[in-house]
C-alpha cells in the first residue's frame, strides 16, 4: 500500500483533483468526513469542544453548531490552535482506521489521504506519506472563488484563507504540485499528470 497526502487551501480545487485520482483507483480516505466523525454526537472529540467552547457551539439537537463555533475559531487564532488540539489527533486515528482497512482488502492499494490541513497540522501526524500532492492556486484566485461560487462575503473569504497556511508553507511540503489557477480542463491535465507520475 501507498499513501499519498493531497492538500490544498479552500477553494483550491482539492476535492476536483481527490475525485480525479478516485476515477484513476485511488482509495480516497476524506479528512473533512473524519472531522465531521471526530465531533459526532456522543463522541469524545464533541465532548471535548463542548468542555472547552461551551453550551453555545452545540445545536439543540445535541450536535455541534458549526456556524457558532466557526464565527468562533476563525475570530481567534488562539480559539483555533485549542480546536485543533481537540480534533487532529481524534482524525488521526480514525484516518489510520481506513488506512489498516483499505490494506486489508488490498495490499497494493493507493490510498489518497484528502486532507485540507495537512500543513496546520505538522508534529500531530505520526504517518509519514509516500508522496504528497499540493493543489495550488494564488490565495487572490481562491478568494474570488469563494465570493463567486460560494457566494461568501469578501471578508469572510478573506479572514478564511488568511487563517490557513500559507500557499509557501503548503508547498514546501509537495512532491507534485497540481496547477489549478486555470479552468477546470486544465486543472484535471495536471492531475492527470501528477497521478502518472504517482504510479509510473
């Protein structure tokens, strides 16, 4: 088995690229649903967010209110780095879960790890990748993006990709870098590029 890190800021094109290299066989293992499993209702991760932020980052329904606890994190660097403390290493475990698994059926297996927050998350990940994969677009790219497409106000677009990485602490980390400046076509060519040297 390989494991291969794929990362990207938001509104990079990372879940565009992660679907391309499924389409190719990879066995994609989705960090944002394992974000979403660690905070679950009845988990120790959820249980964890309400000792630290409170009654009111939890949804009368008992699961995580992730508007109210957003509006929290991304006003307060400080609010982040606790959040991530509670949820890295809970995503850690259960990524590893569907690693063993995706092994277990098939020992030569690639296995695409899609993670947002690889770089924010250096010195909580005990794995080493065999490669990683940087989708890149210019933060200003990005930002419009998420004003066009998501039809988020500019200055939450820009507070969302400010709280991130950097794009050169991402791409310190690559092996391959897919391009996605550019149109969807174009974006899809250089996955299908990268995946060719993935498995060459």
């Amino acid at each position: 088995m390989r494991i291969i890190g794929l990362t990207g800021g938001i509104a990079a094109g990372k879940s565009t690229v992660s679907q391309r290299f499924a389409a190719h066989g990879a066995v994609v293992v989705d960090a944002d649903q394992l974000a979403r499993d660690a905070v679950a209702p009845g988990s120790p991760g959820l249980q964890a967010v309400r000792e630290r932020f409170g009654n009111t980052v939890i949804a009368p329904d008992g699961s995580l209110d992730r508007p109210a606890l957003g509006a929290v994190v991304f006003a307060d660097p400080e609010a982040r780095k606790a959040l991530e403390a509670i949820t890295h290493p809970e995503v850690w475990r259960l990524a590893q879960q569907r690693f063993d698994a995706a092994e277990a059926a098939d020992p030569d297996a690639v296995v695409v790890y899609d993670v947002p927050l690889l770089a924010e998350a250096q010195g909580t990940r005990p794995l080493r990748f065999d490669a990683v994969v940087v989708v890149d677009a210019p933060a200003a790219v990005r930002i419009e993006r998420l004003v066009e497409h998501r039809g988020m106000p500019r200055d939450d677009a820009e507070r969302r990709v400010a709280a991130q990485a950097s794009d050169a602490d991402r791409l310190a980390l690559a092996d391959h870098v897919v391009d996605a400046t550019g149109t969807l076509e174009q974006t899809l060519r250089s996955a299908d590029e990268v995946w060719a040297r993935l498995v060459g």
